[in-house]
C-alpha cells in the first residue's frame, strides 16, 4: 500500500497499482464554496424573479424555507388526513432523492457534481423533518410534542452544518455522526410513542401506522449500523428497502379500510332492507309501514291524495289448528302473493300485523280499487283449488275526505270499520248456515247487505239484561276466569261473583260503568281502557280485546286479558257486550311457552323457610320494548323470542341457580350458595352476551336487548314475596336505561 502525502491529506492506494500512472491535480475549493453559498443566498432573495434560473442547491433551500412555514399554514387547516398525507408524501420524495442519488442515478439527471452534492446533502438532513411531521400529525398524547423538538434538532443540525462547512472550520462529512445520534433518537423515541399511542390511549390513526412505522425505524437503524460496520465506505439497501416497505404496507392498510368500509355499507344496505321486509311474505314490514305514516302525516299534499286498502286474512287460526303452523306460513305467503297480483304497486304492500296487510295508494288508483279487490278474490279461489284448505281475505277501503280525516290513522279507522264489518258478516252467516251470502256479497257493496246481515243476530239482539246475567251466574261456578256483561242502553255492568274475592270491586252489578271502573283499574291504565271504550261506541266495531291491570284486594296491580263481543241493533248501534276477564299467567305454576317455572311456582318456594338465605341474590330480567315486538313481528313471534330468551338464561345458569318465568315478558333468577353480590352483574353480562349471539345467530331479524336488578339476601329470616317482587320491580325500573343496577 503507497500514499501520497500533501498537506495532511492521504490517499491511499492499492499494491496492484504500482506500475499504473496516475495524474492528480489538486486544488483548493474552500473559496469557490463560500462563492456558491453566497449565490445561493441572493439567489433566495430574488426567488420570484429569477425562478428559471434556479438550481438544484436553491430547489433544497426553497424547501427549508418551506419546512418552516408548513406548520403555521397546516395548523389553519382542519383537515388533519391531508397533513398526514402531505408530509408522508415529501418524506417520501426526499427518501427516493437520497436512495437514487447512493445508486448513482441521479447523476444522469444533474450533470453538475456540485450541484449532486447539494442534492444528497440536504436531502439526507431533511427527510427526517417532514417524517417528524407525520409523527406529530398521528399522534394525540403530550408526548407529542417531542417530535416537534425533534424537528428543530435537525435543522439546527443542518444550519450548524452548513455554516460550519462554508466558513472551513470543519468538513461535513466529519459531523455526520451528529446526524446520526439525532436520527437514531428519532428511532428509539418514535418506537416508544407509537407504542404508548397504539396500547394505552388505543389512538385509531396510531394503531393504523404502527407496524408501517415499525418497518420504517428498523430498515432505518439497519441501515446505520451497517454504514458504521462497513467503515463509511458504502450504504445499504435496507433503508431503500424499509421506505418501499413502508409505502406498501401504508397502501395495504388503506386498501384493506376501504374494502372493510365497502363490507360495512353493504352490510348496513342489507341490514336496511331486512328492517323494512317482513321475512316470512316478502312483502314490506309494520316498520316501514309507520315510515310511510310518519311521511304522509308530514307531507299534507301527498296525504290528500291518499287512501288505504286494509286486509286481513280469514280463518288464520283454524288452519294453523287443522294443518300446522308450516301450513299457515303457505297460507300468508299465498295470501301475499295474491295480493300483489292484484295491486301492482308492492312497495306499497304492507304486513302490518300476523295476518293483516295494508295497500297505500294514491288519487291515479282511486277508481281501481273496487275492481283490484275482485280481482283478488278471483286469484284466491284460483289459488285455492289445489289446496287442501280455502283462502278467503277480508278487506275495506277508505281514501281521504277533507271535512273527516285529520291524520292518516283517520283514513286507516274508516278502512278498518269497512273491513271488520265484512269479517262480521262472514262468520255471521258461516254460524247461521247461509250459503248464498258470499255469492251475494260478491255482487254488491257492502253497504247494500248490512240490513240481511243483521237479521241474522235478532235472536241475540231481543236477549233481555236478565238473562244474560242469569247466563253469567250459570256459567261462572265452571270457571276460574270472570265472565262480564255490559248493557250500553243502561250503562249496567255485571261481572261474575267471584271476581269480589279477588280484585277491589265495590260489587258484582252496578251502574256507571266507566266511572265505577276507576276504582278498581291501575291508574296508568285507565286512561287506555276510557280511549278502547270510546273507540267501541264511536265505531262499528264487533270485538274487544285489551290487557291491562286490575287492582287486587291488597291495591297491588294484576295483569288481565279482557275479551267481548258487541252486539249492535239494526242501525249498527251498540247493545251490549258479552265477555270474558282472564288473568294473564297469574295462577300459572309453570309458563307453558318458556318451560320454566311460573310466578306462582316461585312464591310456593319463597314461602318455605330456607336457614341457607344469609347469602345469595336475586336477579329480575325483561325484554325491553317486548310488546313492540308483539305488534311488529305477531304474538307467535313473541313466543319465539321468549322461548330463546329462556334459552339463553337457563344456559348461562349453574346447577345451584334456578329460573323462573314471571309475567308477560321478565324472569327472576335464585341463586342462594354466592357470597359475592357482584357475582348478579356477571351473569347478567353473561345472559346479554348470550342473547347477542342469538340475534346474530337469526340473521338480526328482530334487535332486542334486557334489562335487569339484582336484590342482595342479606338476612337469614324469610323474604316476603310482596317485598321481594316490590324491590326487584324497582331496581328494573330505576335501572332500565342503564341496562343493569346492583
């Protein structure tokens, strides 16, 4: 190995070149330098003016002077994905410049080795600004602020660089290390931050560039180890590496979002469509129906034109009875299908109920109406040839009338008194053994044939008041329910004798009907019953069933189930109702829909003295919102979800747990062997999780949640069941909007 020596400076050569002739020319550059950067500086000053004639080295000062007034600017926008967007862009573009300019690239593209120099100089100082940038744009924590410094670092270190390059004091490229600790800081502290942003404060933008990061850091830390291992001499691929890394992992992430974002819209699509479709027919469901009600009651113009078709198929129940539920899902399909035959428009064919439809239409329909309800009924009788069973549908008719209808519900209560008159007739006349009453109801109106309807029920219109209540007093010692008259011609009500050993009645027979009615139903319930029997009279109605709640001897409220039948003279004028009062469950040791034990089972147990009861809990369950379900998706549903639901909690239970099925929609869980009251709260968490799964195991068909409150049994002396149920009632109560109380 020679060298050659010249003012401190060596060069060193190899063996192999010893007979090679060599010419060096050396010569001193420090003062062509500090002439560079002065043009440089005037070059700054007239930027505006002399922008053709730019260089290289001026394009990287204009971007200094760039790098700090970005923040100011970007700060003003609110837009932060664009700032992340931006600086991941000129980190980008910086790292590409310095990575073609070490393989050598760039020098087909800048001629000028001075010019080069500058390029991969300030190219290599200033890629970690804009990446600190970023850093400080995804993140939310104070620590933040660190990368901020960190910025200031590097073009501190860049000035101090430069300046100290141009005044001669000290070459570049020996102050590298210095650059070199600052960007292995940036590695460690970014390592640190991303984390921290990710695991503790769960920062979304954090999590999304964290592994990006990671590659990026590593490629990076990489790179200066293997610079300082191969003795300055040479850089590495991984940096170049880690960035495209980098690159496509942050385009990976931001294809996979956008996919998961086009599944979650056309899950919410899916999800839209299975709320407004009634799942059995097809058809539009009782949601959409009240979609269209609350439009039309908004919309004045389009409710003037506006009337609806209500329908409602006969002999539901006795083909279900006879044929099996499987037929009577055939039959409402069927039922379905013929009615949008029969009215072209589907989108405005509802299944509002368990067999009841409705048709919306408009003023262009008006005059079809009549002839799209024969054409039904021609379709049903062909439909019905090759079945075992008839299908036979129900329907009226009403379109809006300015002096009379309000509110769309106005068009949809003259609707439903034209179709329940028709369902009247026809099991008038099934009951009387008439065989030409359909044929003739098939030729004309309906209103032409109420008077030949009616005369079918003069026996029971002639049926005097004491009669009917001797009926009462006959039938009454056969039964646990409590058979009723009412006499609207006297305003007299007669209730069986046994109903005053067990609800608060002054008696059995009096007058005043409604009056008298407020002494004995729970108040939030009377006002109900006062608008049903208003309903009654005000209308052509032939039936009532309501529940509601009676109060019992100890004015503590029972749910009943109070069903008649109106008999109306021959001007459709009320008579009486005859009917029958039932309670709903209360003396039902078992419920038969859920399979557990019922309330009445419960209070036989709790009445028994349990020396065991020092510790333990109970935990009361409902369905919230479970009567809109009924009215929605059909009682038939409603046991569905019960039976589920029942399901679920008896799966969450232990073999020292028991359940029992209280009233309309709640359970009451016994657990006597826990110490720990927090133990209520598990379980409960657990039953929801379970009832999640279920809803999401039926397609979300129907969306429901519980809610519940839990009773600590902290004494070892019996437990009143008044008390129990009184508590447990108000713990549900007070915590039902939060979904659970202790």
């Amino acid at each position: 190995m020679h060298k050659l020596q010249k003012e401190g400076h060596e060069i060193r050569l190899s063996s192999e070149m010893e007979k090679s002739l060599f010419l060096i020319r050396l010569t001193r550059i420090r003062n062509q330098l500090i002439s560079d950067v002065l043009d440089l500086l005037f070059q700054i000053r007239n930027i505006e003016r002399r922008f053709a004639d730019d260089n290289g080295l001026a394009v990287f000062c204009r971007l200094i002077l760039y790098f700090s007034s970005m923040r100011k600017k970007n700060r003003a926008k609110s837009v932060g994905k664009n700032e992340i967007l931006l600086n991941l862009g000129i980190f980008s573009l910086l790292i590409a410049i310095w990575s073609l300019q070490q393989c050598g690239f760039m020098q087909f593209l800048i001629p000028d080795g001075r010019t080069l120099y500058f390029v991969d100089l300030f190219s290599f100082l200033l890629f970690p600004v804009p990446f600190t940038f970023l850093l400080y744009d995804i993140c939310k924590s104070k620590y933040r602020k660190g990368v901020l410094y960190l910025a200031i670092l590097f073009l501190l270190n860049m000035a101090v660089q430069v300046i100290l390059q141009c005044a001669g004091i000290i070459d570049i490229f020996l102050m590298l290390p210095m650059t070199h600790i600052l960007m292995l800081v940036t590695v460690v502290y970014t390592l640190m931050l991303i984390h921290y942003e990710a695991e503790k404060i769960e920062n979304e933008a954090a999590r999304e560039f964290k592994y990006p990061l990671y590659i990026i850091m590593v490629s990076g830390a990489a790179e200066l180890a293997l610079y300082y291992i191969r003795n300055f001499e040479t850089t590495s691929i991984f940096l170049p590496l880690g960035t495209m890394g980098f690159i496509v992992s942050l385009i990976w992430i931001q294809v996979y979002r956008y996919y998961d974002q086009y599944v979650q819209k056309q899950k919410i699509a899916y999800l839209q469509k299975m709320a407004n479709m009634d799942m059995l027919t097809e058809a539009m469901n009782r949601n959409a129906y009240e979609n269209m009600i609350k439009y039309l009651d908004e919309q004045e113009i389009e409710l003037r034109t506006t009337g609806v078709v209500l329908l409602d198929v006969d002999n539901l129940k006795e083909i279900n009875d006879n044929f099996g539920h499987e037929k009577g899902d055939e039959a409402l399909k069927l039922c379905y299908q013929c009615i949008r035959r029969a009215f072209k428009n589907e989108k405005n064919c509802f299944r509002i109920g368990g067999d009841e439809f409705a048709y919306v239409y408009h003023s262009e329909e008006k005059e079809q109406i009549p002839g799209c309800i024969n054409v039904l009924e021609r379709t049903l009788k062909e439909t019905s040839r090759d079945l075992s069973y008839q299908l036979s549908i129900s329907t009226g008719y009403a379109y809006y009338i300015p002096d009379t209808d309000i509110d769309f519900k106005d068009i949809v209560r003259r609707s439903d008194t034209m179709l329940y008159r028709q369902k009247r007739r026809k099991k008038v006349a099934k009951t009387t053994g008439t065989e030409n009453t359909f044929s003739y109801m098939e030729k004309h109106p309906a209103e032409d044939i109420i008077d030949e309807v009616i005369l079918h029920e003069k026996k029971y219109q002639d049926m005097p008041l004491d009669e009917l209540c001797s009926m009462i007093d006959l039938i009454s010692p056969t039964t646990d329910n409590y058979p009723y008259v009412i006499d609207f011609r006297t305003d007299y009500y007669y209730i069986a004798p046994q109903a005053l050993e067990r609800f608060c009645i002054p008696k059995n027979a009096f007058h005043k009907v409604m009056e008298y009615h407020r002494d004995f139903v729970y108040g939030s319930d009377y006002a109900k019953l006062k608008a049903e029997f208003d309903d009654l009279l005000s209308t052509e109605r032939c039936t009532h069933n309501m529940e509601y709640r009676w109060m019992d001897l100890k004015k503590r409220p029972v749910w009943i189930k109070c069903k008649g039948h109106l008999i109306r003279d021959a001007k459709m004028k009320p008579l009486y109702m005859i009917g029958c009062i039932n309670e709903i469950g209360g003396k039902q040791k078992a419920d038969n829909v859920s399979g557990l034990l019922g309330e009445t089972g419960f209070r036989e147990y709790i009445s028994n003295p349990v020396p065991t009861w020092k510790k333990g809990y109970l935990l009361r369950v409902g369905i919230d919102h479970f009567k809109e379900i009924n009215e929605k998706f059909s009682m038939e549903y409603g046991d569905f979800i019960l039976r589920e639901t029942a399901a679920c909690i008896s799966s969450c239970m232990s073999e020292k747990q028991r359940v029992y099925k209280l009233m309309a929609d709640e359970f009451l869980i016994l657990d006597v062997s826990s110490d720990d009251t927090k133990e209520a709260g598990k379980l409960f968490i657990k039953i929801r999780e379970s009832i999640d799964q279920f809803v999401e195991e039926n397609d979300f068909e129907v969306m429901y949640t519980i809610s519940g409150g839990s009773l600590a049994l902290h004494s070892s002396e019996n437990i009143e069941y008044s008390k129990v149920m009184k508590l447990t009632d108000f713990l549900q109560e007070w915590y039902g909007s939060r979904s659970f109380g202790m």
